[in-house]
C-alpha cells in the first residue's frame, strides 16, 4: 500500500518533467522563429548591402533579439516553477515554493518595459540630430517589434499579462493600430497547461480523487483561456458536463504581476509623461478580480439566464454542489462557433438572421435590463439550430454584471442623438457618461469615440466606418490627451461592443445596426 503513492508521483514528475522540456523547447523555437523572421524581413525590404540605413536597423533589431532572447530564458524558469508549485506545496512536502518563477515573471514585465522604452527613445533621439536617419519605416518596423515582443511575453506568461494585452489590443486609442492589431491574435490563442497540473488542481477543488466524481474526465482541453481551461467529463449518471478548472495560484500571480505593473508603469510615466497606460491597470485591476471568482461567475451566468429567458438564449446550468471560487462544473453544451459562416450554413442557419438574433440579445442587455455580458468574442458565442430559429449559446460569465443606471440611459441617449444627428445631445449623454468633449472642437474625435464604443458597423456610408477618411491613430491620440480617468465600466462596455461589431462584420456586412437598435430605445 505504501508503494502506490511512491509509484504515481514518480510518473507525475516524469510527466511534468517532459512538460517542462517541451516548455522550454517552445520558447527557444518560438524566439528563433521570430528572430529569422525579423531578420530575412529587413534584408528582403533593404535596397542595397550598402544602404546607409541597414547597420543602424541591423544594431535596432540585435538590441531587440537580446530581449527576446532573455524573455524566452526567463519564460523557461517561469514555466518551471508554476510545473512544480502545485506539488511542492504543504501538505504535500514541507518545503517552499520555488523562488525562481515569480521572480522571472517580474524581471520579463522588467526587461520587456525596457525594451520598449529603450527602442523608442534610441528613434527619438536618432530623429533629433538626424532626422533622415528615423523614417516613418523606422517607426513602423519598432512598433512591429515591440508588439511582438508584448505578444511573446503575454504568450510566456498568460494570467494577467494577456488580459492586459488582449484589453490593450481593443484600445487603439491608447496604442498604435500596428500593435492592436499585431495583439488580436491573443483572443483565441493560448497554449493549454498540461494535464498533472490540472489534474492536481481539480483534485485540490474536489477535496476527493476524481473518480469518485466523474466516471471519465478527458485530459485534453476543449478550450484554453488566460486564467482556466475547459475538459469535458462525465458524471456517474451518464451527465457530460464542462470542467472550467482555474490554474493553480492564479490569484497570488495575478496580485504579484499587477504590483509589478505598477511600478513598471510609474516608472514610464516619469519618463515618458505623455504616455497613457494607466487605463489598461484601471481595466484590470477591476476585472481580474471578477473574472477569478468563478462562484460569482456562476451567479451572474443563472441571473442573465433569467433576464433573457423569453429569448432563444442558452446558458448552461451551473452544478453548484461541485463548482467552488475555483472550479465551475456546468452542463455540457454544443453548436457552431458564430463566426464559421459555412458551419452556419450548413446547418441550414441563415448567418444575417443569427446577427439579427445577436443585435437583439445584446440590445436588450445593454438598454432594457442593464445587465452586460461583456466578452462576447467568437470562442464565447455558440449557435445551433432551433425550431423558431438560431438559438444562441453564451459562454463564459466571468465579466457578465450589471451596469450602472446612470450608464445605461446614457448609452441610450447617445445611440438616440447619433440616429438624430444631435451632436449636441451626443455630446452631453456622453458626458454624462464619464466622457466630456466639446461637440464643435472635437466632432472628429466624438465620431471616432461612438465607432470605438458603440461599433462602427453599418453607421457610415457604403458600409464604411464614419471615420474612414480620418487618421484613426491622430484621433486616439487627441481623445486620449483630453480625456482623464475614463470610466472602467464604460470601458468594459467598449470592449465588449467592439467584439461584438466584429462578429456582426463577419455575420452580416451590410447591417445598419442603428435601425436594428432604434426599437430598443423605447424599451
């Protein structure tokens, strides 16, 4: 009987061991890949051996390889420690977590913020005493490197750091387009922790071995997020349910990288004043702490249930004798991922109807009950057939909430004066929103707000943004410099919009969301 737990945690570690090496060949493969790829797309883009520009790009790009380089090193030993963490811990062994993987997760925040500021203001100076010697080229190629190397390291370490980045990628007016666009890719791509590490979670959550719970639990996950994972199972009833197992210690990481945040941020504002992160800290020291305490999760999934159940709305039910703040246990439940057209089609779904079912569902949230669900990006929004039409299936609670009154009938107001065309009352009802900006100085900038917020979709001509002729880049930049402390509430309804509009794009391109709207604001 003695031997049984000997021999098992042997074959855990041997697992967890080969985890490890395989992290570690990740990261030293992903670094090499990018550094080729950086280094044959500037020979490929280069006149001449001897252009003059070539030594100064090739020092920019060896600079920047030397971050990344390390990051990998570090990821390496993050990796490693958040492996064996969930082992080491009393009651367990009596001995303490290893040092290295908090301090290596500070110290890639640290050199990435370096590098960032390093290589912007090597260009500026660069441009002050030769100006022929920083290209608008030169800027472009920076900003491509740095969003790169903000994705590498959102990549290495997930948690936090991809929320940040996956908030700051729906934020041009914080950021250059190159790097919300460059950081989209992290909506749906993140690499899954390996199965002892979870394994080992969901027995703590549990307080029992799994199979006195679950007759089969499937190692692989269906789905991978920035703070948990998906693994369908199978009750001893026959029940399949969906296991949304939270990763191990999250809740000290995420605490531990927002510190660092902090003082990296504190730091670029002495340096740099005129840049504006403080918003992504704001967003996400608001929402971490909801997105980790999945019993709240569970509330707020039963509650928007309940406020949408005349619609064709599924939200799947929520096992509370199982679910705990770090383990959700629902019903498992299937359809076509919103954004697979031809899967829609197939299945004999009209895609501009499902849209329409969209519009109406998120209209009602917004205007009728105030109550948000509010990552609605394509991984959380299912569609399956039903016999009155598409019935939507809505995933993942952990930013679902109420909204602020006082916001809610100002969105009203403002989709009513946008219909109008009211800029005056516009103005106002934003305002009163958390926003103030002058109808006549700022009417670029208020129109440039409304596509950000509200979604651009459907409000231009020929089916084009109302800001198309505009430099959206030099209006984030104005809004940003006369805008101070914007509302997290109103930012986590832009958000959310902005992935919304995204979907309706791929659903029904030629859609005038304002008239979808206009009976809603009556509501």
């Amino acid at each position: 009987m003695h031997d049984q737990p000997f021999v098992l945690g042997t074959l855990d570690a041997l697992r967890l061991w080969q985890e490890m090496l395989h992290g570690t060949q990740r990261g030293a493969q992903h670094a090499g890949n990018r550094a080729t790829l950086e280094y044959l797309a500037l020979w490929n883009e280069t006149n001449s051996p001897f252009d003059g520009l070539l030594p100064l790009r090739c020092m920019d790009l060896n600079r920047s390889h030397w971050t990344l380089w390390s990051t990998a090193a570090l990821g390496a030993m993050d990796h490693a420690g958040r492996q064996v963490a969930p082992w080491i811990r009393p009651p367990l062994v009596s001995v303490p977590t290893p040092p290295w993987g908090p301090l290596a997760r500070s110290a890639i925040l640290g050199l990435m913020a370096q590098e960032l500021w390093m290589g912007y203001a090597v260009l500026r100076e660069r441009g002050r005493w030769a100006p022929w010697l920083a290209t608008s080229r030169d800027w472009e190629l920076q900003h491509e490197r740095g969003a790169h190397r903000v994705l590498a390291a959102a990549q290495s370490l997930g948690g936090s750091l991809i929320k940040a980045a996956q908030f700051a990628s729906s934020r041009p007016d914080l950021l250059p387009l190159t790097y919300t666009k460059i950081l989209s890719q992290l909506q749906d791509r993140v690499t899954p922790q390996p199965w002892p590490v979870i394994e080992q979670a969901l027995t703590q959550e549990l307080g029992q071995p799994i199979h006195r719970v679950f007759a089969e639990v499937d190692p692989q996950p269906v789905a991978a997020a920035s703070i948990a994972q998906v693994h369908h199972a199978r009750l001893h009833d026959g029940r399949r349910v969906a296991l949304k197992v939270q990763y191990p210690d999250m809740q000290n990481l995420i605490e531990a990288d927002l510190a660092a945040m902090e003082h990296i941020l504190n730091g670029i504002s002495r340096l740099e004043p005129e840049l504006r992160l403080e918003p992504v800290l704001d967003y996400l020291r608001q929402t971490l702490p909801m997105e980790v305490d999945f019993l709240r999760e569970a509330r707020s999934g039963k509650q928007l249930g309940q406020l949408l159940a005349s619609r064709r709305v599924v939200i799947p039910e929520v096992l509370e004798s199982l679910s705990t703040s770090r383990l959700l246990v629902s019903d498992w439940v299937e359809g076509i991922k919103i954004n697979d057209v031809q899967g829609l089609r197939r299945a004999g779904l009209d895609p501009r109807a499902v849209a329409e079912q969209l519009m109406d569902v998120y209209a009602e949230q917004l205007f009728q009950h105030g109550y948000f669900h509010a990552d609605p990006h394509p991984g959380n929004l299912w569609v399956r057939p039903g016999p009155d039409g598409p019935v939507l299936v809505l995933l993942d609670h952990g930013l679902t909430g109420p909204l602020p009154e006082g916001l809610r009938r100002a969105l009203k107001q403002a989709v009513g004066a946008l219909m109008r065309g009211d800029f005056s009352a516009l103005s106002r009802a934003l305002a009163a929103a958390g926003l103030d900006l002058d109808p006549v100085q700022d009417a670029d900038a208020l129109l440039w707000l409304v596509d950000l917020l509200l979604g651009s979709h459907g409000l231009g001509e020929a089916g084009q943004p109302l800001t198309a002729s505009k430099d959206p880049a030099q209006l984030g930049r104005r809004l940003g410099s006369r805008i101070e402390g914007l509302p997290v509430e109103l930012m986590r309804v832009g958000r959310g919009v902005g992935l919304l509009d995204g979907v309706l794009r791929q659903l029904a391109p030629g859609m005038n969301l304002l008239e979808r709207m206009e009976p809603w604001l009556e509501a």
